[in-house]
C-alpha cells in the first residue's frame, strides 16, 4: 500500500491544477515539438527528436505520480485540527535556544513545503522532531551545522 499523503483543501487544488495542466498544455506542446524534430528527417542523429521524446517522458512520469499522490491523499479538515499536540496543518512557533531567535513554521505534507514561506515538511527534520510535541517541550534538531534546540511557544490552526 502506497503511502497516504496528508494535505489541505489548497494543496489538493494546486496538485489538480498542476495535473491538468501537464495532461492538457504540456502534453500538447511535446507531442508538436516532436512532430516538428520528425519532420526534420533522420530520426536517429535528431537531436531535437530525442530531446522532446526525453521531455515527453519526463511529463508522463510527472502526471503519473501525480495521479497517485491525489489517490493516495488525504484532505485535512482544519475542524479535527486541534492544538494540544503539533500534528500536519498546525502553526508551530519555536523559540531557538541558542540564539534566541523565534519563529513561525506551518508544518505540511512533503507536497505542499516550501520552506521560503516557512511551511515545513512533516518529513523534514525539524518536521519530525516537532509532531506530536506539545507546548512548552524542547527539542533538538540534527541539522548539518550541528544539533539545534527548539522550545515550542505556542500551536495553534
């Protein structure tokens, strides 16, 4: 059984999105680029040819992991969210101990991280180290500057 994947009502829609758009635009635009390299002749020194059935395959390989990320996914129903124990869809501010510097991460499936916008995976180190703490625990991080310490100050929705 395929992992199940843990994601918001956003996220899910970002992953259609996404997968409708490879099906509908991209798969378009290879199957053109490979019509126009077969028109350029020989097939087997066509550098364009290859290139666009290599894309063509690069597509397929996303849609069809794609499609099993949206049939293995889970929509997280921020009414079950509670805010005793840090869980996928949380807030988390963590207060870190070595330089006092304190911040907000969302902690989200691996579909939906992007750490520039401080959404963490739950698959990401400090992801792992925070589910299930509550407010107040300390943990440590293995990061590749050293062992971090965090202080979780606060979980909320």
């Amino acid at each position: 059984m395929a992992k199940q994947i843990i994601v918001s009502h956003e996220g899910l829609k970002k992953l259609q999105q996404e997968l409708e758009h490879l099906k509908t635009v991209k798969r378009k635009e290879v199957a053109q680029a490979i019509q126009k390299a077969r028109a350029y002749g020989d097939l087997s020194e066509n550098s364009e040819y290859d290139e666009a059935k290599n894309e063509q395959a690069e597509i397929e390989g996303k849609i069809a992991h794609l499609e099993a990320t949206l049939e293995n996914a889970i929509v997280l129903d921020d009414g079950d969210l509670g805010t005793d124990k840090v869980n996928v869809g949380n807030k988390v501010t963590v207060h870190n101990i070595d330089d006092e510097e304190e911040c907000e991460y969302k902690i989200v499936s691996t579909t939906e991280a992007d750490p520039m916008q401080f959404m963490i995976s739950d698959d990401s180190p400090l992801g792992k180290a925070l589910i299930g703490q509550r407010k107040g625990d300390s943990v440590n991080v293995e990061t590749p500057m050293g062992i971090v310490r965090y202080t979780i100050t606060e979980i909320s929705k």
